[in-house]
C-alpha cells in the first residue's frame, strides 16, 4: 500500500462529518440515507459522479421489459416503517438508498486476533487491500445478477412473480450502492476506482466478467432464476452474515441491513420453487405419468438438474475447503464464521483442527486434518449445506402430499459434483458421490445436468402472464399476496 493511499484514507475517514454548506440537492430525498451524506460534501461529489454511471448501467443492462409502475418497497428509513415503504414506482424512480444498522452501543471485535478490541470506524492501514477486496467481490455480484437476469421479464408467470424479480433487481442495486459507499467514504481515489470498475465489468463479458463463476452463468429461464434465488441468494446470506462479523464497523452495518432485504430474496426462492414441485406433484399424481410436458407442468427430473446445476455452481461460491486467504480474514478480523456470537469455542481457532476433504489419484474419497482456521470456507459451506438442506424437505412435503411414491423425491448433490474450485475441481464426481472417468461422465453429465434439449422444453413453457391474477400453467399460485395485497392485484402496470 502507498502513503497516498494511508493519507486518502485518513482524508475520507468516518463520521462524524464536519458540517458542510447546505447543498442545493436534497439528498435525503433523492438517496435516502443514514449516513449523513446532506452534510458530506466529499462523499457527495463521489456520488455525484458516480450516480449517472449507475443510471446509464441500469438503462443499459437493467430489466429490459417497459413498464410503467410497479409495485415495491423502498427502504427509505432506517426504523420499523421507513425500511419497508410501499408504492407504485416507476421503476428508474426508484430510490437507491444508503443504510447502516443501528446499534445500541460500541461493538467489540468478537474473534481474531483483535477480538475484544473496540471495532474500527475507519479502515486500518495493514488491512486496507484485503477489505477493499472483500467488499469489491461482495460489489460485484449485485449488479452481475440484475445483468443475468434482466430479460426475465419477457415471459413472467404472473404479475406476482414480476413484481418479486423487479423488487429483487432494485434490491440488489441498492447493495451494489451499499458497497460504492463504503468504496467511496473509506478508501479514497482506488475506491473510486473500483466503484467505477463494478459497472464496467460484466456478466459473461468476455474481456471484462464478472469476478466469480456463477455470476457469469446465464440466467436462462424462470426455473432458473427460483433455483438462482434459492441457493445463489443463499451464498449472499451466508457471505453477509460473516461480514456482518466484521471488524470494521461500517461493513458490519452495511451488511447487517442488506441482510434484511435478502430474507425476501429468499422466500422468493424457496416459494417459487416450491410452487413448480406442487404443480408438478399435482399432474403427475393425476396423470400417472412423470412425463407431464405435454401437460403445461415441468418434470420432477428436469427440476432436479436445475437444482443440480445452480447447487454446483453456488458451492463454488464458498472458495477452496482450505484456503490462507480465509484464515488471514479470520486472524484479522475483516470476516467472521456465521452465528459467530453462538458459537461456543475460543473464537481464536489457533489450537484446533479441522477435517476436509481429499480425493486420491485412485478417486478414493476420504478426509484430512487441517488447521481449523484454513478450513472457515468449508464451515460455511456446512451451515449453507445444512440450510439449502430445510428447503428441499419442504419441497419433498409438497411431493408427498400429492401421494407420489418414495423415488418421486429432489435431493441435493454430492458436494463433489460438478464443481469447479477446490478440492473436487478437476474430478468427476457423480451425484450420488462416485468418481467417475472422463469418458463416464461425459456419458452421464446429461442425465444429471440441463441439456439444450433441456433448456429448449423449458423455454417453450416459458410464455407471460400478465394478466391480473392470471398464472402460468406450470407453477401454483401463491397462497397470498404481496403486503396483504390480494394474488391478483395488479402488481405491475405497463
Ligand atoms: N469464482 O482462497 P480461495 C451475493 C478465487 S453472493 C471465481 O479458495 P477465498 C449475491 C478467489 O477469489 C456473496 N474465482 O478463496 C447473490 C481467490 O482469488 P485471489 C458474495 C473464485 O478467497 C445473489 C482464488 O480463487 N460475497 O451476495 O478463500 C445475488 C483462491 O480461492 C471463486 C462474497 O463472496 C469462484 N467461485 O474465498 C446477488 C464475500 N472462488 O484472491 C448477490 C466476499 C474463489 O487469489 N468474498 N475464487 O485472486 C469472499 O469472502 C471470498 O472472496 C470468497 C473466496 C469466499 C468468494
Ligand atoms: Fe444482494
Ligand atoms: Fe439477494
């Protein structure tokens, strides 16, 4: 790091601000913050600048589908009310606010080396790269998933489900400006720089892609897009819910807020999935047969290779089961483990082990010991597992009530499945946990992963549904509306 760099740093420290003069722009209502942006009259220039590059980014690689308003929650303030305030907006007047979670007193560092240490309002100069490196990747995914999903639109199953995927979309980039605000207050001209960078990368470019794998993916259709909220979403609450940990106070309340509108993110997720298994419980117990395209209803096994393929996928997302990059995010304090206030050890990690995975020359599989500090990405990989684990049992309930057989059933694949970053990167791992030659795979991958063929079936069901209250034929409708709303309000309007 250079000593511009230290000297940026200071210069664009925290609050509190000193008072500025009154700005002609009333900040408060066009970005809605708790931050103290009407009186910082740096960060305001930051963002001025920035702003209509985020703007021209959303017209160019936003949603795609006009409309004229739709229905969503805009965070506005940070208190009960004012986080979640409901119109109809039309969608480019959508105000991409700045919040931090409040918190009743000073925080201590609860792990690391610093643990017990007040948390930082500023960066600390030795961990200024890595922090700005976890908070650009955290960046980077946000607009990457407007950008794969923004020709969804064009064939919504209902107004419901494309009010849902615009408050997603909106949603997401309010956390891409969670993280340029954080880029522009604490880390000078290179966080400038790289919040210029965030909307010059994209998804799939490429020259410029996006940083991770599953963000350069595409988001081909609605089945899609649930499983990418289910287990893709899913990598975002895990990953939050460590930086919330963090040390640096500012990153910890950026994440902790986000955290609050990905619950949505979610149960979009959970609920869209589980609204296809219901339709295709319900034709396939009717018709006494699994094949059910003909019948407007998706098939119990091409579900299951979207979930394959979007779980695969979203596991890379959590690193190498050991990585010196995690353990270093650990020592320092910039990255906790999830739940880290439950948990009930030193929160150190020096004196303990940990067992990951090893797969031999011969495909055996088997376990090693490690330092449990180089092993944080697979404990969280473990929590995630467990908790995309709670989803499918619901799905299953769904299967089960439609009085389907035992084999009629979604499961999630082996770990080692089609992955392409740690230790499984380069095997062949079969679904249910078998490493397999190049020439079987390749045989086999189809059975287990979408084909075009795949792909093409899907597309052909994919048709909007854009009246009120009007539904596609192969998911169920939702048991309620959206805020108390009735299912066929009209969420959105063109
Ligand atoms: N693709 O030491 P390793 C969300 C790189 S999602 C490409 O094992 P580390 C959202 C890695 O960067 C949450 N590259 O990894 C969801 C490293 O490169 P460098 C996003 C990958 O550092 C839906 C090298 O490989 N937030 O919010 O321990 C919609 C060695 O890897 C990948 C975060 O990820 C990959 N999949 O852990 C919208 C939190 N995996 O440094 C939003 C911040 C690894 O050698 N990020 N690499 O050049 C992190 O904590 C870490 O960067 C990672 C990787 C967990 C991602
Ligand atoms: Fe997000
Ligand atoms: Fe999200």
């Amino acid at each position: 790091m250079s000593d511009s760099d230290i000297e940026e740093a200071e210069l664009t420290g925290p609050a509190p601000q000193p008072a500025g003069p009154v700005s002609v722009i009333d900040y408060s209502e066009r970005i809605p913050n708790n931050v103290g942006l009407a009186t910082d009259r740096k960060l305001q220039r930051a963002l001025e600048s920035w702003q209509p590059a985020f703007l021209d980014w959303w017209a160019a690689l936003g949603p795609s589908l006009p409309t004229r308003d739709v229905y969503l929650r805009t965070a506005i303030a940070i208190g009960r009310d004012g986080w979640a305030s409901w119109a109809r907006v039309p969608m480019e007047q959508y105000r991409w606010g700045i919040f931090l979670s409040e918190r009743d007193g000073p925080r201590q560092i609860g792990f690391g080396q610093h643990m017990g240490e007040p948390a930082w309002r500023e960066v600390p100069g030795e961990y200024r790269s890595e922090l700005r490196r976890l908070i650009v990747v955290q960046g980077d995914t946000e607009p990457a998933s407007v950008e794969q999903q923004r020709h969804l639109g064009a064939t919504a199953p209902s107004l419901y489900d494309l009010r849902n995927l615009f408050q997603v979309n909106v949603e997401e980039g309010r956390h891409l400006w969670a993280m340029v605000y954080l880029l522009h207050a604490y880390f000078g001209r290179d966080g400038r720089e790289e919040a210029g960078q965030l909307l010059r990368r994209h998804s799939g470019h490429p020259d410029s892609p996006r940083i991770l794998g599953a963000f350069n993916e595409e988001t081909t259709d609605w089945l899609s897009f649930f499983m990418f909220t289910y287990f893709t979403d899913r990598d975002g609450k895990y990953q939050l819910g460590t930086l919330k940990e963090s040390g640096f106070d500012p990153l910890s309340r950026s994440c902790e807020f986000m955290l609050r509108e990905e619950a949505h993110h979610m149960f979009v997720g959970t609920t869209g999935v589980q609204r296809i298994v219901a339709r295709t419980a319900q034709v396939m117990a009717e018709r006494g047969t699994d094949d059910i395209w003909r019948y407007g209803a998706i098939p119990l096994g091409t579900v299951q290779k979207y979930l394959n393929l979007q779980y695969s996928l979203s596991l890379d997302l959590f690193g190498s089961e050991t990585s010196s990059n995690a353990a270093a995010y650990f020592t320092a304090g910039l990255k906790g483990r999830w739940m880290e206030g439950r948990r009930t050890d030193d929160h150190v990690l020096t004196a303990v082990t940990a067992q990951v995975p090893v797969v031999a020359a011969d495909g055996t599989l088997s376990e090693r010991t490690v330092p449990a500090l180089t092993a944080l990405n697979l404990d969280l990989r473990d929590e995630y597992v467990a908790d995309c684990e709670r989803g499918l049992r619901k799905w299953n309930l769904e299967l089960d009530k439609a009085g389907l057989g035992p084999d009629a059933r979604l499961t999630l694949p082996h770990p080692g499945f089609n992955r392409n970053v740690g230790v499984f990167a380069g095997h062949h791992v079969s679904p249910s946990g078998e490493v397999l030659d190049e020439a079987e795979w390749t045989r086999r991958a189809g059975d287990w992963l979408p084909t075009a063929d795949d792909r093409g079936q899907v597309a052909g069901l994919m048709v909007p549904h854009y009246e009120p209250g009007e539904f596609a034929s192969w998911l169920t409708p939702p048991a309620v509306g959206i805020n108390d709303l009735p299912v066929e309000y009209d969420y959105v309007r063109f």
